[in-house]
C-alpha cells in the first residue's frame, strides 16, 4: 500500500529512527566501553526497524513501531525524571504514528 501522507513516507521515517537508536547504542559503547548500552539497544532497534518495514507493506500494520516507540518513550520519560536527559525523538514517533492511526480511523 503506498503512503498517501506528507512528503516523506511513514516507514522511512521508522528507518531513521531505528536507525537514531543503534546510533545511541554505539555512542554509548565508543564513550564508555559499555557492552550493555549497545546491547540495550539493538533489541529496540530491531524491533523499531520491523516496525518500520510493516509500515512499508501496510499503514495499518503500526501496532509493533507504535509499542516500540511508547516504550521507548516511557523510558526516557523515566530517566527525563531522574537525570534531566531528554529525547524526543521516541515522543516524536509516538505522536507521528498516532496521528497517522487516528487519520486511518477517519477514512
């Protein structure tokens, strides 16, 4: 099914995305060392990327990016709260994939 939304289709975006998450996990391993930052995030990453690969077959095939990325944002969200570090790119997704469900459910 081809994306009928703005410039830039839903599922590249996801791949970008996916892509922003491997590239904090091997920041973290280059910075510290740390096996479990890297680690941390490829299952994410895998899971954001076949996530991103269902919206490239099907819009209405969201459900695994959109669980991926609510995660991730509650996540963040908990370490927001505890350290003062934010990203919005999980937030950003969350809000992407919505509008794109809720614009689904209107056609």
């Amino acid at each position: 099914m081809q994306d009928s939304g703005p410039l830039v289709p839903s599922h590249w975006i996801g791949f970008g995305y996916a892509a922003l998450i491997a590239s904090g996990g091997i920041t973290g391993y280059a910075k510290a060392g740390s096996v479990l930052s890297l680690a941390a995030r490829l299952l994410p990453c895998a899971l954001a990327s076949l996530g991103a690969f269902q919206l490239s077959q099907d819009l209405r095939n969201n459900w695994v990016f959109l669980a991926t990325s609510g995660a991730l944002a509650g996540i963040i969200g908990m370490r927001f709260y505890d350290s003062g570090k934010f990203a919005g790119a999980s937030l950003s997704m969350v809000a992407k994939l919505g509008i794109t469900v809720l614009n689904m459910s209107h056609q």
